[in-house]
C-alpha cells in the first residue's frame, strides 16, 4: 500500500518521528511517501519564488498517487499544511487514519480528540504508531 505521511517537519523531533514512522511502515511492506524526502534544499533555493508552487504541485500529486494518508495530530492544533492535505484527500475519497501521540485534549468538546472537521475526516486515530499500523 502507498502511504502519504502528512505531518509538520519543520522540526528536528518532526523529522525523526516521521523517519521512524516511514521506517516502520517499510518494514510492514508499505510504501511511505514524505514530503521531507520529496525534495532537495538546494534545489528549492534554486527556484527563488517559484519554490512555494513546486512544493505545492509535488505534495499534491503525491497524495493523488497513495491510496491512505496517514496524518501526524500532535500539537495544541494540527499544522495547517497538515489539515490541508487532509482536506484534499477527503475531497478525493482518499482514506484518512491520523495519529495523535500528543495526551493533551485538542478538540471541540470533551469528547474530541482534535478539531472536529479534522477527527471527522479520519477513518480512525491511533495514539502510537502500533496502534496505527493495526488500524492499517
């Protein structure tokens, strides 16, 4: 199965945990896909202000190309980035599982696990990555 990793990776412990969670997707046999690794810095620097489309086009078209993204929810609120590929890919009948290893409450009501439209969109969130790849 081809998996869109959605998720920041602006941070060292972003990069890592998405690293590991390639890792372990790749050892069940799946084929992960990950922005970080989409793409080349000196490349991106190369395109002035043209990278932001190139970055745009390039995820997109990543997503058109998985059949499940898997999306990171850590945070006091999910990354922007991150809720739009979520958007997309529900719009286009992609199935959406998430992941929040984060313990505090980030949703709507007491009963939420994030943003209602965001928990809504996901098929099922997992609170470790094996949790996860049993929901997979």
């Amino acid at each position: 199965m081809k998996i869109y990793q959605a998720g920041p990776l602006f941070t060292e412990a972003d990069r890592d945990w998405h690293k590991k969670f390639s890792s372990a997707l790749n050892n069940k046999g799946h084929i992960s896909i990950w922005p970080g690794d989409l793409f080349d810095d000196g490349y991106l620097l190369s395109l002035g202000s043209k990278a932001k489309n190139h970055i745009f086009e390039k995820c997109r078209n990543a997503i058109d190309e998985c059949d499940i993204v898997v999306a990171l929810l850590d945070g006091t609120q999910v990354d922007d980035g991150t809720s739009w590929e979520i958007g997309y890919a529900f719009a286009k009948n992609i199935p959406i599982y998430g992941i929040r290893t984060d313990f505090r409450n980030g949703g709507d009501t007491n009963h939420s696990i994030v943003n209602c439209m965001i928990e809504c969109s996901c098929k099922g969130i997992a609170k470790s990555i094996s949790g996860l790849l049993e929901l997979l």
